[in-house]
C-alpha cells in the first residue's frame, strides 16, 4: 500500500493540530514544574508538541500505567466480594501529539511481550484506539543512541503520521500505516497540500542524513550482541554496577522495560488490587517465598538488565530490547549510561 504526503508550514501544522484537539481525545506532553509529561489536552495551548520530552518521560504510561488498580473487594469471614474498577480512561479513540520516534518504536517490542503467551487485553484496546502522530528530531540528545540500534529509524512504520521539517519552513507530514492513511484524509487535507513522493522523499532524506550526522553516540550494535551472547561470568559486571544504588528509576523511565507486580492494599475488610511498575533492579524481585534469591547481588541484576536488553529478548524476539533513547542514563542518580555498561563489557570479553 502506498501512503500519501502532505506539506504545509508551521502555522498550518499549528492549524491542523488545533483541529485534531477540537475533534479527537488528544494526549500531548505538558510541561508542569519545568518537567513534562503526557497528559490529555482541552486546547492545543496545554502543550508543546516540540519539547524535549525524550528526555523525561516516555508515551509508555498511556499503555501500561504506573500503577493502576485492578480490582476492588471486600473480604469477610461470610466471603469475599469482588468489583471492577472504574471503566479505563486509556481505552477510549484517541491521538498522541509529540510522540519520539524512540518512544514510538518502543511500543513495538512492547507488542511482542503482550502478544505472547499471555494476551494483554488492557494494553492491545489502548494500542488498537491510538493513533501516533510523531516528529522526527532535528538533532539528538546528549544520551541519545537510536540510530545505533537495529530498527529502521528514517522509515519508522511504528507511527501512524511522520511529521519531517524540511527546507525553507515547509513540514511534511507522511502517512506510515492505513489508520495513518485514513487519518490524512480528515483534518490535516485543510491546512495541507499533496505533495510528490519525488519531492518530498529527497527532502525528508536529507533531513535525516542531518539528524543522524549530530549523534555523540554511535555503536556496532551487532557486535554487542554477538560479545555479550558469549559471556555470563565478568567481572566487568560488577565493575560497571558499582555505583548503583537499586532505586529503579532506570525501568521506571525506560520506554521498553515492561516488568510489573501486583499488590494488594487492604484497609480492614476492604482491598484495592493494583499493578505497578517494578524492575530488575530491585534486591527483592527474584526473592522466593523459602527466602532463596539468586540475584543477590546489584552485579547479577545489573548483568539481566544489560542481557536482557542485548541478549535475551533479541534471543526469543529477533531484536533488541534497548530503543536507545538514553532516558535511564539522565535519570540515573549516580550516572550509569547503558551505553557505556554494554559497550564496557562487550569490550573486555
Ligand atoms: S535501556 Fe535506557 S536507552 Fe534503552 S530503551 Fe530503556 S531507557 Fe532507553
Ligand atoms: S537508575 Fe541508576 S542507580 Fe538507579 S537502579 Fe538504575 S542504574 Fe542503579
């Protein structure tokens, strides 16, 4: 199938963003105490489409939440009563503004976990109702590594519309998959013109031969993976995990970390079941009932986090985990890069 092109301007996109606020439930990132995060707008002045989200937070949560609860119930020695929570805001027809093509491509490894074994039913009703409308960076961040990693970032088919700034003002706007296509045709027809594929592709190629030319980060991704495959027992693990203190903000931030438990609040009779994040990283989360834990040790959990991203997910999914957004690394409070933990080990195998 081939997906039409559009041009405009800034004060079209303007337009056309204003449009899809007014007619659709939109999510976009809000700024609030100088950090931003995505929340659902009322008008297109709530957001800045252009900020420097990637480098707080990911578009995760508007799939797998932080924590949500999954239950209620009331337990009493006649029985227990169980109730549904409330119905779930993140399942209605919505549009995300503001999307990272990181973030976006987040989602698709994501997909894999929750098509697997077990059918995330949540999850596939949110992705199913979303459609993501993402730029493509200008330029990359200090911690940023996509470029470097074994997805496609210039031809992303893990957004629905690609919005390129090009030369002299003009922004095109690119459908990727039919929901983008169909979605073309509503409001962005009326603030935008049809462009030629002859046209705008060598625009949209050169923007990105620019973009990938200010990357501090670049790695043979391949032969990471095929170093790390090989080893198990390093000390470089302990020599790159000396610093860390197990507070998980890494996978809290981390837009492809999907790890979770369920915990039950319960106040007298009366409980609340939720799921929230939990990580690798915790001392606890491979504790077994008897009081065993074989990751003891930060080394042995920094080791699954680095195998995982590199190793074992790429094993079972043909891919790496990692999207290289290099959010866990400006989140670390005490300044471990992934980038540098992957590309210390695989170089003293
Ligand atoms: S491990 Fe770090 S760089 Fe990789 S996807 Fe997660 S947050 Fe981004
Ligand atoms: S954010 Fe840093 S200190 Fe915290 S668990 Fe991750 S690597 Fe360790």
């Amino acid at each position: 199938m081939s997906f039409s092109t559009f041009v405009t301007d800034k004060a079209g996109l303007q337009k056309i963003y204003e449009a899809i606020v007014a007619s659709h439930e939109t999510y976009a990132p809000v700024e609030k105490f100088g950090k931003f995060d995505y929340k659902r707008l009322t008008t297109l002045a709530e957001c800045d489409p252009d900020s420097p989200i990637a480098k707080t937070q990911s578009i995760k949560p508007l799939f797998f939440p932080r924590s949500a609860r999954v239950m209620k119930y009331v337990a009493t020695n006649a029985g227990t009563d169980v109730s549904d929570v409330d119905e779930d805001p993140l399942a209605a027809k919505r549009v995300i503004l503001g999307v990272k093509h990181c973030d976006a491509r987040s989602l698709q490894v994501l997909d894999k976990v929750y098509n697997w074994d077990f059918i995330d039913t949540d999850y596939q009703k949110r992705r199913n109702n979303t459609l993501i409308i993402s730029t493509r960076c200008d330029k990359a961040d200090t911690h940023c590594f996509c470029t470097s990693l074994d997805y496609d970032v210039e031809n992303l088919d893990a957004l629905d519309i690609l919005v390129v700034n090009g030369q002299d003002g003009k922004i095109y706007l690119k459908a990727r998959t039919a929901k983008g296509e169909e979605f073309l045709t509503e409001p962005i027809t009326r603030f935008a013109s049809p462009v030629t594929e002859e046209i705008a592709n060598p625009e949209m190629s050169r923007q990105y031969a620019a973009f990938d030319g200010t990357f501090r980060l670049k790695m043979n991704y391949a032969e990471v993976n095929a170093r790390l495959s090989k080893i198990f027992d390093t000390p470089e693990f302990e020599n790159v995990s000396g610093n860390c203190i197990s507070c998980n903000t890494c996978a809290f931030v981390c837009p492809s970390c999907h790890c979770f438990k369920i915990s039950d609040e319960k106040v007298k009779d009366t409980g609340v079941r939720y799921k929230s994040y939990d990580s690798c990283n915790n001392g606890y989360f491979t504790l077994m009932a008897g009081g065993h834990n074989p990751r003891p040790a930060k080394y042995r959990r920094w080791r699954q986090r680095a195998m995982h991203k590199f190793v074992y997910y790429k094993e079972r999914f043909g891919e790496n985990l990692c999207v290289g957004c290099g959010k866990c690394t400006i989140a670390c409070p005490v300044n471990i890069s992934i980038f540098e933990v992957v590309n210390q080990v695989a170089a003293n195998v």
